[in-house]
C-alpha cells in the first residue's frame, strides 16, 4: 500500500536501480576479511574512480539513497554534460525519469529498446557500480608484486572478475596503490588458449611499445576507430604461454570508439580497453619494456609485509645459483634446474652437456646480478618470474643482457622452470 504513494514508488523504483547494479563489498582477496579504507595518495597524472563520471555517478546514487531523486537526476546530468557519449548515464537517466510514472523491474526499462545492447548496459552498471562500492585497497599490495626493480616506476594489475586495472607506484621496491580505473576485457572472457578465440590471457606481461592514433589510423584504416587515442601492446605470449602451446598475438592495452565512452565489461576481441580518458592518463607514465602489466582473475590482496619471506627466499636462491655459477661448481649451479626445464630447444640433459663443456674451459668467472625484480604467476603461488640484468666476465668472454628465469617450487625448494633474455 505504501508503494501506493507516489513518492515513494519513486524511491522505491530508483533504489531498485542501484540495488540491481551493486555489489557485495569487496573482500580482502582470498581472506574474505573486509579491506579497510582510507584516503589514498594520487599522482598528479592519475585520476581513476576518484574523479570523473564514477565519482558523479556515486553521487547519483547517494541522492537516490536519500530520496532526494531531484538532486539524482541533477547529478546524472552532470555526467551526461561533462560526457555525453557516456551511454550508461543516458540509461540511468532515463530509469530515473521513468520511475516517475510507474516502478521498475530492472535497470533499463524502456520499451522497444535493442535486448542485446541493454543487457550490456546492465552488465556495465553492475561492473561500475559494484567499482563504487568496493573498498580502496590502500595499505595492500596484490601477492603478485614481490619486488619491483628501481627503474620500474609503476606497475598495472588488471582484475578481470572486477572490471578494473590498477595503478601502482615503486616505493623503495614495493608496490603502493595509486588509482584504479574501469575497463572492458575480451568478449569470451579470459584464459587466452589460440589466436581468434577472443578471450583475454592471464600472466606476467610488461608493455613492449606505444602506438599513437597516426599509426593505428595509417595502418589499420577505418578498423582504428575501434581502439580511439591509442594502443600499448604487451608481450603475449610470454615464455610461458608458449610453453603451455598458447599461441595468438596483437593483446593490447587501447582506448575505444569515439563516439561511446566506454565498453561493456567483455566487449574486445582479447585486449584491455580503458576509455579514452584513462588510457591518456596512464600512458603517460608507461615505460617501454619496463612497466610490468599483471593480469588475474581476482586480485589476491595482501599486507606489504606478506611478500618478505617469499621475496627473501627467492633472493637467497637466485644468489646462491649466482655463486655456484661464478665458482664454477657446475653440479651445484645445475642442481638449481628443474627436471623438466628448459631453455630454447633444449632440455635439461643438453643444458647440462652444455655447461659441463663451457666451464671447463674456464680459469674464472665474475657473475654480477642488478635491478632484480620479482613477480609471482597469477593463481599460481608455486611459480615466480624473477628478472634482472646479467654482467658476466671469464678468460675468453664479457657479456652483458636482461635475463629472465621462471622458478617453480618443486617439494618445497624453489627451482629453475624455464631460462631465456628478457
């Protein structure tokens, strides 16, 4: 009978729209402990959730909640004056406006509209909505991000299951969270197996160049309107991606079509699209070849503090596998190999052929390891990517290059999986 009233039918019908869209409230990764929040501390360059059309549309859905619905409508038209392609704020807008004359069954309610366009408008409010609601995880970093190299400025972990990249900066080596920002990912989802399947990879990836909208447009032709101000490719597949027989190539980090402002949660063809604006605001600190792009299906959230023991144990075995190399103890430095490592084409028992017959024609070694950086796999606590510069010098050779190793832990030992240049 209270629905009755037509103010509260109004409310009633408008709560329904950020009920139907939000969330639970974010959990501490795998915890399920609730993360605290406090205020966090933005570079200058960086935005996310703080600013823009979600920091309108939070305060739309605060009047709702206060049954102040004229104040709602008010803020949602901000959204659409400051970004009107923003197709969403239209729909809510239109929720609200409707709401007034009869209730509402869901988010969207308009008749005649196309079935298949609405429900990824719905799949887009639920995703940004549920963004608003979830805790800033100020004071945790992701499990992932052991240790960050001195020159790595930043790093990005994409959290497929939340529509959602964040932004990390190095702090003495250890990661702490800047901003976030919404994003679409591919429209079959994720776990990347063949070229074509549409479907986003998960792993350890870093950015491998920078395309401007000049070369998408002189390149791609009309086909370039699909990423808008620019892409960064990054590097899929990775070594073990490779080793795992997945195959495919082109996922980047892009913008979207001019004339929308955002995509659906899945929507690309594997890549990761940020609107226009948020991809301008983290290219500008992207490092080629250095900033590391972590990809995962939920963010497993932990204290800095979580990570030392791991980041100590792992620096204790890369050191020691650098002293039986530098000492020439071949059969203690190949004691670091796994049974099924390998490197290239070759396998353990030619690898160790190999270093069995270099060595011996060696009088010294000096082995020096810098800017050492630590990640572990995405759902995979028993695997880590360790990656550093090599300075190596003997009697009859000096080298220097980026290498990059992947240590599996193996009966509670951690052991080399596969070896190759960064």
């Amino acid at each position: 009978m209270l629905l009755d009233s037509r103010p509260l039918r109004y409310a009633s019908a408008t709560l329904l729209v950020a009920a139907i869209c939000a969330g639970a409230l974010v959990m501490n990764g795998r915890s399920g402990q609730a993360v605290s929040a406090a205020p966090a501390v933005l570079a200058p360059s960086f935005s996310g959730r703080h600013a823009g059309p979600e920091a309108l549309l939070s305060r739309t859905l605060q009047e709702v909640g206060n049954r102040r619905l004229d104040a709602a409508v008010s803020e949602i038209d901000k959204v659409i004056q400051g970004y009107p392609n923003f197709r969403l704020a239209h729909l809510i807008k239109g929720d609200l406006l409707l709401a007034r004359a009869r209730p509402l069954t869901t988010v969207g309610n308009a008749a005649g509209a196309p079935r298949v366009r609405l429900e990824e408008l719905r799949e887009e409010a639920r995703a940004r909505l549920a963004r608003i609601q979830q805790e800033l995880p100020v004071g945790l970093v992701p499990r992932y991000l052991v240790q960050m190299q001195p020159e790595q400025r930043h790093a990005l972990v994409v959290d497929t299951a939340r529509s959602t990249l964040y932004v990390f900066e190095n702090r003495g080596g250890e990661a702490r969270y800047v901003t976030d920002y919404y994003i679409s990912i591919g429209k079959n989802g994720i776990d990347k197996f063949r070229e074509g399947d549409n479907k986003t990879p998960l792993g350890i990836y870093h950015v491998t160049g920078r395309i401007s909208r000049e070369t998408l447009n002189s390149t791609y032709g009309k086909l370039a309107e699909q990423y808008g101000v620019g892409a960064l490719p990054i590097s899929y597949p990775n070594e073990w991606d490779r080793r795992e027989g997945r195959n495919g190539h082109g996922i980047w980090l892009h913008g979207v079509p001019f004339d929308t402002y955002s995509r659906p949660p899945r929507a690309s063809n594997g890549c990761v699209a940020l609107t226009n604006e948020d991809f301008t605001a983290i290219s500008r600190d992207i490092q080629i070849g250095l900033t590391p792009v972590i990809i995962a299906n939920g963010v497993d959230w932990v204290a800095p503090g979580a990570n030392q023991a791991m980041r100590e144990e792992l620096m204790q075995r890369v050191e020691n596998w650098r002293r039986n190399w530098e000492n020439r103890d071949t059969e203690q430095y190949l004691a670091h190999y796994a049974g099924n490592f390998s490197t290239g084409k070759m396998g353990l028992a030619q690898w160790a052929r190999q270093k069995h017959k270099v060595n011996a024609g060696k009088t010294w070694i000096r082995l020096d390891l810098d800017k050492v950086s630590i990640f572990v796999y995405p759902g995979r606590d028993d695997l880590a990517v360790v990656t550093f510069d090599q300075n190596y010098a003997s009697n009859n050779l000096v080298s220097q290059m980026r290498k990059r190793q992947y240590w599996i832990r193996e009966r509670g030992t951690w052991r080399i999986l596969h070896e190759g240049t960064a």
